[in-house]
C-alpha cells in the first residue's frame, strides 16, 4: 500500500478565506483515485501518483460556482501539502492524516 492511500483532513487556504476538505485517496501503482469533499462538494479525482507525491484534477467550490482545479502535492509522514491552480489563481492545501 502506497503512503498515499489514506483519508487527509486538509484546509484550501485561498484569497477568499480558509475553507476545510477532506481528501481521501486510493493509490495502486502510478494510478490515483479517490475524492475530494467539502462542505459543499464531493467531488470524483483521478490522478497519477509517483512514490509519495500526487498530481490530480477536481472540481471544487468557489464563489463563483464549480471550477477545476489542478493540485500538486506531496505526503512527508502524515503531513500533506500541495498547491491548487485554478483560473483565478493559486491555493495553499495544508493537511494531517486522519486517524
């Protein structure tokens, strides 16, 4: 099983405020699956993985409704951390794994 694998309370730290998510991703190999859920979405991602970083596509929230987001990451310990790109500009995504 991939350090990867595992269920991560994160925070998208964006222009607009903090908002709380859960990722929970499923590694097998290079593949990565799972979903990204917030308050307000449930949003399906599908990705690659590379030992322990991650690099996958998901719709979330914004003020100005659903938008896609490319996120980039990495997993040191239980310790998350990735960069979100979206049109209107880049996130901070901060996180623990969840016990």
């Amino acid at each position: 099983m991939s350090n990867l694998t595992g269920k991560f309370n994160v925070v998208i730290h964006s222009p607009v405020g903090e908002r709380k998510a859960v990722l929970d991703f499923i590694a097998n190999g290079t593949v990565l699956a799972g979903q990204l859920s917030t308050d307000k979405n449930v949003s399906p991602i599908e990705g690659t993985a590379d030992g322990d970083t991650f690099d996958f596509n998901a719709k979330v929230p914004t003020p100005l409704g659903k938008m896609k987001a490319h996120i980039r990451g990495s997993i040191e310990g239980d310790t998350l951390t990735a960069t979100a790109r979206l049109t209107l500009g880049e996130s901070k995504i901060t996180g623990q794994r969840a016990i």
